[in-house]
C-alpha cells in the first residue's frame, strides 16, 4: 500500500504539461510554479484550456489503474479493523459521529444560498469577460475559468469582480516586493503575531531544519507542510515559498500548525492531534483573518488606509477578495471526499469514477470541464490530496470554524463593529483562549475543545454568515435580474 502511494505521488510531483499554443519550443512546466501560475494569470481561453487538460492528462490516466488497486486495499485494512469501508474510518476517527455525512450535509445546506449568489456575480463577469464561448446566464461555469487549477478558490479573479475597482483592492503583493520581503522575512512576521498574542516563537531546530524556499537542483514536493517529530523541539515547515499575499496567508497557515503542535507537546503521543482534523486546519486560518484585515496590513505599513467616506467601498472589495478564497471553496471542499466516501462504499466504480467526479462537480460547485472527458481520464488524481491519501473534510470543516474561532477570539480581546474588521493582535486574553483549546490536542472529544474556545458544541454556521453579511447583501441586490443555480 505504501508503495502505491509512493508510486501515485511521484507521478504527481513529477507531471509536466509541454508545447504551450503560441511557443515554437519544447518547454515542459511543471505544476508548481509555472502552471499554477498560468491558471492564476493569464486571461487567454486557449491557453487556459491547454493547462488544465495537460496537466490532467500527464497525471490521471497514470494514477487511475493504481488508485483502484489502492482503494481495495484500503478497504481490506478497514475491514479488517472491523469497519465497512476506509470512508467510515476516516469519519469516525477524524470527527467520532456515525452521522457525520449527514453533519456536513446539513452545515453546507445553510451556506448554500452564500454560494449562489457569488457563483451568480462571478459568472456575469465571465461572460463579459469571454464572449463567444458559449458561457450562458443560467448554466454552469468552465471549471478552467476560474484563476485556479482546480476551481477552488476564485480569488485570483479580482481584478474583474472587484465590487469597486476605483478604490485600492487589498493586495500587498507588489507592496511586500518593493520593500523587499524574503521567505525569511515572511516567516518572522508570521512568528511575531503569534507571539504577540501569548504564543511560543519558532525553536532553533524550526529555523535551521525548516524547507522556506525551492531548493535549486533537484526536484521537491512544494506542496506546503508541517510536521511534528515529536521530541518537543524539532518542528519543521515545507514550501517554496514566493514573495506575494498568498504566501503570507499560507506562512500562517502553516505556522498554525507547529503552533498546535508546540502547545499540545506535552500530552502524551497518542493525543498529539488535533481535536478533530479540522481543528488543526482552522487555526492558522484563524490567525490569518485578522492578519489579511486592512487596519493590520496598514500596521504593518504594506497598505494605506483610504479616507473614511471610502472605507465601506474598500470593506466590500476586502471581503469579496474574502469570499472568493472561502465561499467559493465551501462546495470543493466538500465533494472531494463525498467522492472518495463513495468509492469507498462501493457506490462508486472503477466503471464510473470521473462521470461520478463531474457529476458531484456540477451539483456542488455548478461547473463543467472545458473540454469533453471519459473514463480513460481520471480527473480526481489531478489532485495532490487524493494520490497523497490525506482526508479532505478536513477543510470544509476548517472553513467553517475558523469564523466560530475567530468570532470568540474578537470577544475575548474586547473588539466592538463589525467582525471582518477585528485583528487580535497583541491580545493576551485572546491567545490566553486560544491556548487552552491548543493544549488539549486530542486528550478530550471535539466538542470538549470546541466549547473551551467558543462557548458551543457544535460546528455552526452563523460566525462564516455574519462575517460576510455585508457583502452578501450588496451581492443580492447585484443580482436582482441573475437567476440563481445553474441548470
């Protein structure tokens, strides 16, 4: 089984897409950064198009054949423990509720309606942007359209959607380069807001064992992670970090987690988890809602706050930029594994893989591949994830209560307005609350953790709706004439 995975993942990290339309040579580009770059910036539909169906033609047909052998094995080691099927395995162990499948399905029903109405906007925009491609006003979207690999996140579409282009959009890419930031210098910023706040700075093992940039001259994984080796010091991040937001976003992501780790050391090695896998995911997602903020970028002097008569105009342009990195990854993020669960379950076939995959795809998300696919393709091993075996749940779950997080941290250091606007940094009694959660790793059930933090036991809804209400408002009233859904 280990060998399987090996042998998925190599295909996947060695993939490379060749004969770009418009180049006379042969240059090969890999997936990270080349075209993970293309898929962000160019506005070509051709080119686009290119992208993603060579990178899925380098990677899915190769995996398919051992994903199947994979899936079964799997399944013997589950059935052997004396579970159905890997799917229940996974719910159980990660979430401990028989009933998880119909958890999620009831959490995503109520953020549902956020989605249409972005998906409703985002379209129009396409179709202005791409006449004559057969994009319609009450159909479904390109999945290649959308400024990202995978259609996971929109957010690389701003400069189309932005609510009110005249007004500065929150970008500090370019603000970071002049004042030219490093990795490094990513990385202590990071460190400095969770320090702030209470929480432990990186050990000397981080700094001088940590992969922050690409090596040169041989070939990595750049898919960003971090890893506990469980002796109390030697905590480590991987990624090829570039110099731009995103990367700034990611650094605390990641730092997040050595965050969780560090605090929950202690515990015996059983219990060194999260309290469930979304836990860990959400944290320094947490962290990283009042980092993006306009007022900590201004303190960080890489944004200039616009006159007061302005700053609703830059709120609603904020929380766009928001929306199309969270709510448009709600739906992605859960069908992943409603795929994989029922390939586990055997629901889903070798026979029917990818008509499954872009059937889920269009129910979720209300997109269709650019181009006509079959079950020579398998389009889910495009995926880091699903070659790499790693749950994906875990980030619907993380989408959601990082706002729960973030909501009950913005009480505890005392924020009053609105709670897009709140940035916990240098507040004790906020890190003082998020640590307690931090520390118990997974010594108590998920809930236990939850109410330490949030005063709930339960995974709600209304922190993610109050956080984007403002926006959601503007959005209805935009698309008064826009039917909603896709058929």
């Amino acid at each position: 089984m280990a060998e399987l995975e090996s042998t998925m993942l190599a295909i996947y990290d060695k993939g490379k897409v060749c004969n770009k339309p418009s180049e006379t040579s042969k240059k090969c580009y890999p997936l990270e950064p080349d075209l993970e770059g293309i898929m962000a910036k160019s506005r070509d539909y051709d080119t686009l198009e290119w992208a993603w169906k060579g990178w899925r033609d380098e990677t899915g047909p190769k995996i398919r054949p051992l994903y199947t052998e994979f899936v079964k094995l799997q399944n013997e080691a589950a059935r052997e423990n004396d579970y159905r099927d890997m799917g229940e395995v996974w719910r159980e162990s990660n979430f401990e509720d028989k009933n998880f499948n119909q958890v999620v399905d009831g959490l995503y029903k109520a953020l549902k309606p956020m989605y249409q109405q972005l998906h409703a906007y985002v379209r129009r925009k396409l179709i202005e942007k791409y006449p004559g491609h057969g994009l319609t006003d009450t159909g479904s979207i390109p999945a290649h359209l959308l400024g990202n690999m995978w259609a996971q996140g929109w957010d690389n579409l701003l400069e189309f959607v932005t609510p009110y282009p005249d007004v500065p959009v929150v970008d500090v890419s370019e603000e970071m380069q002049r004042q030219e930031y490093t990795a490094t210098r990513m990385f202590k910023t990071a460190e400095e807001f969770f320090t702030s706040i209470g929480l432990e700075p990186m050990t000397e093992d981080f700094w001088k064992k940590s992969m922050l940039t690409k090596p040169s001259g041989r070939a990595v994984q750049c898919h960003g992670s971090a890893e506990e080796f469980h002796n109390g010091k030697d905590f480590r991040i991987k990624m090829c970090t570039n110099v731009n937001m995103d990367y700034l976003y990611t650094i605390h992501h990641e730092m997040g987690h050595i965050e969780y780790f560090m605090e929950y050391s202690p515990q015996p090695d059983i219990y060194h988890e999260g309290a469930n896998s979304g836990f860990h995911e959400a944290v320094g997602d947490t962290i990283a809602l009042s980092v993006l903020t306009p007022n900590h970028l201004h303190k960080l002097k890489l944004l200039e706050i616009p006159d007061k008569a302005l700053a609703e105009k830059q709120d609603l342009n904020f929380l766009m930029k928001q929306a199309l990195a969270k709510i448009a990854f709600l739906p992605f993020g859960l069908l992943i594994d409603k795929w994989r669960w029922d390939v586990f379950n055997g629901d889903i076939t070798e026979e029917n893989y990818n008509a499954k995959w872009w059937e889920l795809r269009l129910k979720y998300q209300g997109i269709h591949p650019p181009v006509p696919r079959s079950e020579r393709d398998f389009d889910p091993g495009a995926k880091f994830h699903v070659p790499a075996n790693v749950p994906y749940i875990r980030y619907f779950v993380s989408f959601i209560i990082q706002f729960q997080f973030h909501s009950a941290l913005c009480e505890a250091a005392g924020h009053t307005g609105p709670i897009h606007r709140c940035d916990i940094y240098e507040s004790l009694a906020a890190g003082d609350k998020l640590k307690k959660m931090l520390r118990l790793g997974k010594s108590r059930p998920w809930p236990d953790a939850m109410e330490v933090l949030t005063g709930q036991r339960n995974m709600d809804v209304s922190a993610i709706q109050q956080y984007f209400k403002p926006l959601m408002n503007w959005l209805k009233e935009q698309n008064k004439e826009e039917k909603i859904g896709w058929e």
